[in-house]
C-alpha cells in the first residue's frame, strides 16, 4: 500500500472554481497501525491553501506564488530541514531530480527523472481520478496499479491547490501521501490492484464510513485504520 505515496500523480486543473458542496476543510488524520498511534495536523490559509502538515516530531510548511502555484516547501524534523522547489517552465514542473509533463488540461501524465532511466505514465477518467499507473526503467516496464473509486468527496476536496500535494508527500518522504491517497482528490480510491512486474498481484480493498456530506471520517483496511475530523469555513 506504500506505493499509493509514490501515485499522487493529479490534476493540475483543480485551481477552477471549487466544488460546491459544504466546505469541509480537513483538519486532523489519526492513523492506528500495529497498535501504534500517529496524528497529523492540517493548517491553512484565508484562501483556503493548504499552509502546513504537522506531526508529532515534524512538520510541512509550504509557500505559494501569487497564481497559487505551490513553490516551495519546507520540511522540519529532529535532523533539521530540508527545502524543496519547483519551476514551472511551459508545459513541465522541474524539481531537483524529476520533470513532470503537462497535457492540455494540467493533468501530469508524464514523469522523467532527471538522468533518463524512470518513466512514469499515468492515465485519467474524465474526472480527474487516475485509473493506471505505469513505472518504467530503462525502457522496461516495472511495476503497474491500477484503481477503482467510490463517488464520494476526497478528504481535500475544498482546498485551494490540493493538487500540489503529490509534490509534498513525494520530496518530504511522509507516508501521507498513502493516508490522503493524493493520486486522486476528487473521489476516495475503493480498490488498488498492484503489479510489480512478476507473477504475483496484490489487490487491497478500502472501506469507509462517511459524514452527512459524503466526506469519508474512517477509511480500513487489512493492515490499519484511519480516521478523519474536519472544520467547515
């Protein structure tokens, strides 16, 4: 299931107009994994950006360009910080190490890392949710998943630049990218089926329990379970 974190591949369009279903802001992720506890902490701004991911012993903080661009993020642990930035250059995003291609809707389908040995290509519903990614190196194809999704609202439904997430969750090594399930944000995935080039398949199942407003407040499966709080604006 961690390789949910490396699929937070999504729509660069979502800066339109926001849906307009209650605006549910999340608030705080509380994981339950092999008895232990983990708590996240969601800030934002009066824009509705998401400003900073917080646990317990680090913290994401993130800054933005006046077109809501997500530029660069910061990220604090016990060891210090790390600071990561993007440019956005014609139809790409370049970041250190990767360059990420644009199609005509800002959907990223197309992910080259810097020394040309990865590619990664990702197909879309026409809602935005992905359906396949597909990992490749030197050519040769290498792993594949594949989703299904319930017709729900994603957990960051209402924030301003939700899809810069993936960039966060990828530089900052956080497993939140797993917890959101960034590949999407539009709806919540319901079924991952993974192939990692041999013989053996693993499809994981996802349940959840959802509020009045069909934004999920419980999500398990076999291995843990999270839950969700919200505030509204």
């Amino acid at each position: 299931m961690h390789s949910i974190a490396l699929l937070t591949i999504i729509s660069l369009s979502c800066n339109k107009e926001l849906d307009s279903t209650p605006e549910y802001l999340l608030e705080k992720v509380t994981v339950i994994s092999d008895s232990n506890l983990y708590t996240y902490n969601f800030s934002y701004d009066n824009k509705r950006r998401l400003t900073m991911i917080k646990g317990k012993d680090s913290r994401i903080e993130l800054y933005y360009d006046d077109q809501d661009r997500l530029i660069r993020d910061v990220f604090y642990n016990k060891s210090g910080l790390k600071e990561f930035t993007r440019t956005y250059i014609g139809n790409t995003i370049q970041t250190r190490d990767r360059i990420y291609f644009l199609n005509d809707k800002k959907q990223v389908i197309d992910i080259k890392s810097a020394n040309n040995t990865y590619l990664s290509k990702i197909a879309f519903e026409s809602n935005g949710n992905i359906v396949s990614y597909r990992e490749y190196y030197l050519g040769k194809l290498k792993s594949s998943t594949d989703y299904s999704y319930d017709n729900k609202n994603h957990p960051m439904l209402n924030v301003l630049g939700r899809e810069y997430l993936f960039f966060v969750m990828e530089d900052s090594g956080y497993n939140l990218g797993y917890i959101l399930d960034c590949n999407t944000l539009v709806n919540n995935v319901v079924e991952q089926q993974d192939d990692k080039g041999t013989k053996q398949q693993w499809i994981t199942k996802l349940n959840y329990r959802y509020n009045e407003s069909s934004f999920p407040t419980y999500r398990t499966d076999e291995l843990e379970e999270i839950h969700y709080s919200y505030i509204q604006k």
